[in-house]
C-alpha cells in the first residue's frame, strides 16, 4: 500500500509537501528492510525513476533528504538498479553529493544531511552494479572523493561526510583494480587516505615517527571510530602490492603509516567489540606494509614506568598484537579470517626484526621448567599454538607452525624443545627438515639456555610427544620368540593390506631430508650403494 502510495506521491499528485510526508512514511517502515517482494519490482523501478526526475529539480533540502531515503532504501535491491545506473543519473547523485573538482569549501552545514544520504545512495549502487562500478572510472569518481575528503580535513560537522566517502573509496577500490591503481599512482591517494587516518586521531608527534602517548586518554567516539575503519580499509585496498620500497619518499610514506597504526593499536573505541574491529583493520594493513619499514613499531623507550620495555625498546604495540592474537585463538572459530593475519604479520616481524623476536619468544617459549604434559595441553600461549600445528585448516596450521619455527630462529633442534616430533612433522615435512638443520634465514647468534629442571628431564623426554612419560610395561617381556615373531608378521600382514589397498602409503625420506615413497628411497639407496661398490 506504501509502495502505491509513494508512486502516486513522485508523479506529482499531493504537491512537495505530500510527496515529503508519503515518502517519510515510506521510508520508516521499510527502514530495516533488505529483502523484496518479486511482484512489486517493476512497481519499485518506476519509483527509482520518479524519485531521480525530482532530485534532478531543484527542491527543497528536507524533500531532497526524503528523496535519497527512498532511493537509499530502493538500491539494496539489485533488479532495481537497471533504470538508476545511467550516466546522467549517477551525475545527479555526485551533483547532490557535492563530488566535483571545484575548491570551493563545505560551508553551508544544512546542505550535510543531503551530501551524506547522497553518499550512502552511490555506496549501495556501486556494491549492487557492476554497470556503476564501470561508470565510476568513466566519471572519475575516484578523483572526486579524494577532493571531497581534502576540503572535510578543516571543516566541523563532517564526520559522516567523511565517513562514508571513505567507505566509497573502500568499495570503488575493492570491487575496480583500475580504480585501485588510479588510487595509488594518479591521485596520492596513499597521501589523502592517511591524513584522513590520521585527523580520526588526536595526534600529538614528538619525533619524527613517534606519537605522544596519552595512557590515560580518552575513547574514540562512534564516528571517530567509524571514520578510521573506513580509512583502514580504503588503505588496505590501496596498499595491496606494496611489498616492495622503490624510493626514499616511498619508505617515509609507509614509515609514516605504520607509526599511525602504532598510535591506533594504542588506541581504544567506544566499546570492547569496536576496539577490537578498530585493531583487526590495523592489523591487516600492517600486513601491507613492507616489513622493513615496521621498525617504528618498537621505538626507544624514555619513560621509566608507564610503558613496557625489552632491551630499552617500548613494546607496547607488540604486546597489543600478541593480546590481540591470544583473543582469537581463545575464540576458536574463524581462524583463517581472523587469527592468520596477526599470526603473518608478527612472524614477518620476528623474522625481521631481533628485539620484536626476543620479546615475543619471551612471551611465547618462555624457557622450559615443567616437561611433564605434553606441549599442547594446557593454557599458556605456546600451548594454544602448538594445538594449532595440527589443526585441520592447512592455512592456520601452516602459519602457527611457521610462527613458531621463526621463534626458534628457525632451528628444528630448538622447535621439536618446545612442539615435540609429532606436531613438528607437518612443518618439518614441507621444509624439507625431516632429518633436521635449519631453514634458510640467518638470525643472530645469541645463545638459548636451558634451566636445570629441562637438563635434568631431557634423557627422560619422549622426543615423539614432547613430554616426560612414566615407564610403560613392555608387553614383549612375558612373550616366547614364537609369540614375537607371531605378533610381528601380524603387523607386517596389516601395513601390507593397508599399502595394497592403497589406505597408507609408506613413505622415506630422502637424503636432502624431503619425504617420497618408500620404493624410491629404496632404490636410491641401492643405487648409491651400487655406485660405492663400482668405485672401490
């Protein structure tokens, strides 16, 4: 019925102030409404059309807000699109959202309400059409925001203007490579979309890459929250390629970054899950960042008590990323979205960077006193990790497995101390490892030591399971050498039918400490064998 009455109303029966009430009463009841009827979507596409024929007019900014309610309202519904995806409707929605490349500044303040509901109207056209996105790069929308958002950087009262051009920087440059690109290499758009990061924050710097720390400052407010969640995503997107540093300006931009996401890692939203969102889209930035340049993570410390120190080093951010990462492993759902990129970005960190490595190893593999459980049972962090070397997502068991061998500067005598052979093998295996060594990188040579209670224990240590085990009985011991030789073509009869039925495979391991199957380790033995008989 509100749907007739709307159509009734935008072909101009009732006058503007008729049409404003109807689509008012419109709009609250559909307000939450994300699901169509099929049966009314010609009925919905005539409004869309009625509705872009009165914005194109000059009316009145309340008429003109009801408008783009409706029309915000309209646009979840892909079918509907078709009629609102043209080049000179998508001109009146950048008109009304004053996306232009004009210098003129936002000064009348009873025009924001149409720039922001002008601005969510283009983000749900974009996400739904594949026709606008198209159009976007035709009519340089991308070149507009970022104008938009350098005339918001001074101005009052602009928090969801800016919030929501930055949410469709976000989506041109997720959903149009070419956008993103235009981003990065025509528009600065790393430039713009770290000044609006960083006016989210109240950011006072003391040095070059260092900001003051207010320990007791107070929250982001909502907006302030929402605006650099936006600005962290649109920055992820923009910086996906950058793994590489070409330039000196390059490193600065980037060094610069990362000492605002230092800042933000610091910094706390209005509640505990906004917090969290605001760090998770930190986290996966940094994780763009070359790695060379998050040496601003960790910065002299000169504070005696307030922060926490590790070699003269300020840790506080590391130790936000390793709280953030033991959040997640608690969780226990959504690893891969959630747990791999903290997990990837400290071990690109510790592989990097000494003092992180130490510190965190301090923290994760503290050294061994109490070897009577095995390794994954327990609270502690090493052991949520070392349960995760076998969990059943590849990913996650890859990257927790990986984190830790960096720990144990990549030494498998030092990561089989601390995981035991079994929830190493996976690792190992991959690497090429099986039969020990160490992995490529080259980490500094300062020596791990052991306390008096790991010494005393390690003759006793199942190498297998990591831990201490009491002495088991030997069935073998009350069994005649008939019963033993029984027993054991028994289980050569099982391994035999479980190999021909092709249930396992055996498996060898070649010289270079790769696995391959038993027959061609078999023969290259023999062939090596062959080889040393000849020479002699």
């Amino acid at each position: 019925m509100e749907l007739e009455t709307a159509l009734e109303a935008v072909r101009g029966r009732g006058g503007a102030e008729g049409l404003e009430r109807v689509l008012g009463r419109y709009n609250e009841k559909n307000r939450a409404t994300f699901k169509f009827d099929p049966a009314d979507e010609e009925k919905r596409k005539k409004l869309c059309e009625g509705i872009l024929n009165i914005l194109e007019k000059d009316t009145k900014t309340s008429c003109q807000v009801a408008c783009l309610e409706a029309l915000r309202i309209l646009s979840r519904d892909k079918k509907v699109l078709v009629p609102v995806t043209t080049k000179e409707n998508m001109q009146i929605l950048m008109r009304l959202a004053k996306l232009d490349m004009t210098e003129d500044s936002l000064e009348d303040v009873s025009n924001f309400p149409v720039i922001v509901e002008a601005l969510k109207c283009l983000c749900n056209i974009v996400f739904n059409s594949a026709i606008a996105q198209k159009l976007s790069l035709e009519l340089n929308l991308a070149a507009m925001l970022c104008n938009l958002l350098k005339k918001c950087k001074d101005q009052q009262f602009v928090d969801d203007i800016k919030c929501f051009d930055l949410r469709l920087l976000f989506l041109l440059s997720l959903l149009h490579t070419d956008i993103r690109s235009q981003l990065h290499h025509e528009l600065q758009g790393l430039q713009v979309l770290t000044q609006a990061l960083e006016s989210s924050f109240s950011i006072r710097w003391t040095d070059k890459y260092k900001a003051a720390e207010e320990h007791d400052g107070s929250p982001l407010s909502l907006q302030e929250t929402d605006c650099a969640i936006e600005a962290l995503k649109a920055l992820f997107n923009v910086t996906l390629d950058s793994w590489n540093v070409h330039s000196e300006n390059e490193s600065h931009q980037f060094r610069y970054m990362a000492a605002i996401l230092r800042h933000c890692l610091l910094t706390m939203g209005p509640t505990e899950d906004k917090t969290e969102e605001l760090h998770s889209n930190a986290i996966n930035l940094l994780s763009n960042i070359p790695v060379s340049c998050l040496d601003v993570l960790i910065s002299p410390s000169t504070q005696e008590e307030t922060v926490l120190k590790y070699n003269g080093m300020n840790m506080d951010a590391i130790q936000v990323l390793l709280d953030f990462m033991e959040k997640r492993i608690d969780k226990g759902s959504s690893y891969r979205e959630g747990l791999t990129p903290v997990l990837s970005l400290l071990t690109e960190c510790c592989r990097a960077h000494r003092n992180i490595r130490k510190f965190i190893k301090a923290q994760v593999l503290p050294p061994l006193r109490d070897v009577s459980n095995r390794p994954e049972v327990g609270t502690t962090v090493r052991n949520k990790l070392v349960r995760l070397m076998t969990h059943v997502d590849l990913g996650v068991k890859q990257i927790a497995a990986e984190f830790l061998f960096v720990l144990c500067k990549e030494r498998v005598d030092n990561l089989l101390k601390y995981t035991g052979y079994g929830n190493a093998a996976g690792l190992l295996a991959a690497r090429g490892l099986l039969a020990g060594g160490r992995g490529d990188h080259w980490y500094s040579d300062d020596e791990d030591t052991d306390t008096e209670e790991y010494k005393s224990a390690k003759p006793n240590i199942n190498l297998i399971t990591g831990h201490v085990e009491e002495p088991m009985p030997n069935p073998m011991d009350e069994m005649t050498e008939e019963q033993k030789e029984y027993e054991a073509m028994k289980l050569v009869n099982m391994f035999d039918k479980l190999s021909r039925d092709e249930v396992i495979k055996p498996m060898g391991v070649r010289p270079d400490g790769t696995m391959t199957p038993l027959e061609e380790t078999i023969c290259q033995y023999q062939t090596n064998d062959q080889d040393s008989s000849d020479s002699d």
